[in-house]
C-alpha cells in the first residue's frame, strides 16, 4: 500500500529532538527520512543517557522509520556529496546553533541554488531575527520564554516545568506542518522556500488560552494548580488506594451535574441549592469536595473513570508511565508499540497518533549509525563500490 507521503524526500540534519521529532512523523506517514550524520560519531542523542551497550533509549524513540547517511561536511569531498544528495532531495531539516550551516557555507542562499525546488526548514530557540535570535535554548528556556511556566503549577510555588515535551516535541509538529504547508505550495509556484519555526514561537502558540485570560481577565492571572475555571467538580481528586498517582480528575459541566451526581450515589444534592448551579457549586466547594472525595477514596481511578464515562461525565485516572505503557485502549490503537535494535533487544515506544485510513503507518526500527550510506550515496551520486572504499578511507564517509 502506498504511503501518504510516498516519494518525499527528507533530509534530517537534526539532533535530540525537536527536528528528530519532526522527521520522524514525517518518516511515519511513508516519506524517505536520511539522517545525516557525523561519521564515527552520529547524533548525540545516540549516547545520551546511555544506558546499555547500544544507542540510547533518547535517539531510538525520535528516530524509527529513517535511514542513517554519515558525511564528514569538513571535507570538500563530503560537502560535494552532500549537494548531490540535496539536488535529489525535497526537504532539509536542521536545528545546528545559529549561523552553524552559514559557516560550512551549506546555508539557505547557497543550497536553494542548487535545487530551486527545495524547502529548506530550519528550528532554532528564538528564530533567525529578533533580540533573541543569537540566544541558544533548550525545553525549559522554550516554556520559560513562551509562558507555559508562569501558567503552571500551584500559587504557593515557583513557575513549574512542565514534563510533556511541549518546547521540543511540539515545535517539532508544528514544523511538521510548516513543511507540509511548503510542499503544498510548491505544487503551484515550482519553488521551494525556507521554513523556519522557533521553540518560543511554538510555547507561544499554544498558550492563547492564557493570553486571553489575561485579556479577559484584566492582567496576570494566578497560577491554579489543577483547578480548571471555577467549575466543581473541575480538578483532581485522590482515589484508593492511595498511591501517590491514585488520583483521577474529573470535569463535570452545567449539563452533566445530574449524571455526576446519581453516579456518585447522591441524587439528593442534585437540587440542593448549595449545589444546583454552577456559581453556587463553586461558592460551597469547601463542602461539595469533600463529598466527592468521599465517593472517589472508595474506588481505584480506573474504576471511578469507568463508572463515570458510561454516565457520560468526562473524567479520567491520572496514568503513570507504566500504566500508559500498559494501558489497552492505547496497545488496540497501535500506540504503543514493541521494536526489536540489536543489540539492545526488544523496548516500547509510541506509534503514530494520526490514523489514515488509506495510508497506516507501519513503523520500522531505527537505523545504525552509517547503516544506508553506500546505499543512499550509490542511489543519489552515483558512487560505486570503489569510490565508496575510497571516501571511507579517506573519512568523508
């Protein structure tokens, strides 16, 4: 079966995981992923948090579904070769500290040259203009810089980090789109283009719920903890038996405060009217918490999130990893998935979050480092088994 993106070429200059997280997806829904790497050396990520005498458990789950393709870009020879395979190619995908590629004299302006056609995609912290564009930036500078730290956690504590990759893994999605966005162009104007996203743009971004607050609201707004809005219940409540994950949160609006009322076995306070209205719920919640509570200590998180899905309230347990790795609905939708790298054996991994019904991904182990590049340089320059000999000789290979 062919895949949606059969016949696009990627080239992954990438490392850790913003533009790997990019790539992959990419790679996932059928593009030609090539990571490009340093030989003898690969992408960092491949010894980060080693744990085992094999690549990381940091590059294997960023990298499936690609090919590895290692150049030495300091030899005339390899930056040759590395045009050749950008003249066959559709897209290159790079996050090197600013200016990096300039210097190798692999930038924008040189390589668009070579193929007119080609989008040129570029991450960076702070973007390639503005005060901070010289600025280096890892996840936590992104959800500082973008406000998603100042927007979490409890009032009596510092601006929190927040765990889910939302700096790296999520400018990683949205240049995704932004690539997909330039071929579609493509398609009409024959050219290519540059495509560039920034780690703050993207936190940014995705904090317009709390930038409206501020407008609505009249100013910086109070960090909440895991209190949405001022709804009850609207947060998480401790559930047996007593772990320190045993909890689940629960969302019940307007609508719904009947059904969440006889599922938790207290149709008698659906019309008391310290409960009845959404304001008024939210004026007693020093009541009406502990008698959700009360209902919620009587059962694990799973077993209230099941009572309350079939009466139509939205809740859900508050999964550890563990249990996410482990939990059914996500193993039946392919979610999480089980790859064989030698030598490091089987591990888990999550699968493609986007469904296609006409294109299902089908996701491969990640490569060795080096493991395509007589292939890839044979297919795209022409070298053969000789030449090939010659170039790791000499180390541009």
């Amino acid at each position: 079966m062919k895949k949606a993106l059969d016949g696009l070429r990627v080239i992954d200059m990438t490392h850790n995981q913003a533009g790997p997280a990019c790539t992959q997806i990419l790679a996932w829904l059928g593009a030609d992923v090539i990571k490009l790497e340093e030989p003898g050396k690969g992408d960092v990520a491949r010894t980060n948090m080693r744990d085992k005498d094999s690549d990381s458990l940091f590059f294997l789950i960023l990298n499936s579904s690609k090919k590895s393709l290692t150049l030495n870009l300091k030899t005339d020879e390899g930056k040759e070769l590395f045009k050749k395979v950008i003249e066959a190619s559709d897209v290159l995908v790079e996050n090197f500290s600013p200016g990096a590629l300039d210097r190798l004299g692999l930038g924008y302006d040189v390589l668009s040259k070579v193929n007119q056609k080609l989008i040129y995609a570029t991450i960076k912290g702070f973007g390639t203009y503005g005060p901070y564009s010289g600025f280096k930036s890892f996840e936590p500078i992104a959800q500082a810089m973008g406000g998603a730290m100042c927007a979490t956690g409890f009032p009596e504590n510092p601006p929190t980090y927040v765990w889910p990759a939302i700096g790296d893994s999520g400018t990683g999605m949205h240049m995704a789109i932004g690539i997909l966005a330039a071929i579609q162009q493509r398609h009409t104007t024959g050219k290519g283009q540059q495509v560039e996203v920034s780690m703050q743009d993207s936190v940014a971004n995705i904090m317009r719920i709390s930038l409206r607050d501020h407008q609505r609201l009249g100013g910086v707004q109070k960090r909440t903890g895991n209190q949405l809005g001022r709804n009850v219940p609207g947060s998480t409540y401790p559930c047996a038996p007593g772990g320190s994950n045993d909890y689940i949160y629960i969302f019940a609006q307007q609508q719904m405060w009947g059904s969440f009322a006889t599922a938790i076995g207290r149709p008698d306070i659906i019309d008391d009217p310290r409960y009845a209205t959404a304001e008024s719920r939210w004026e007693n919640r020093d009541t009406l918490n502990p008698i959700i509570e009360g209902w919620t200590l009587q059962k694990t998180k799973h077993e209230a999130m099941r009572i309350l899905g079939d009466a139509g309230v939205p809740s859900g347990a508050c999964q550890d990893t563990g249990e996410i790795l482990e939990d059914p609905h996500l193993k039946e939708r392919d979610m999480i998935l089980d790859i064989d790298y030698p030598p490091r054996g089987t591990y888990k991994t999550v699968g493609c979050p986007i469904k296609l019904s006409e294109s299902p991904a089908q996701i491969e182990r990640p490569p060795f480092l080096g493991e395509h590049t007589e292939g890839v340089l044979g297919d795209l320059c022409g070298i053969d088994k000789e030449q090939f000999s010659k170039l790791k000789k000499n180390g541009v290979v």
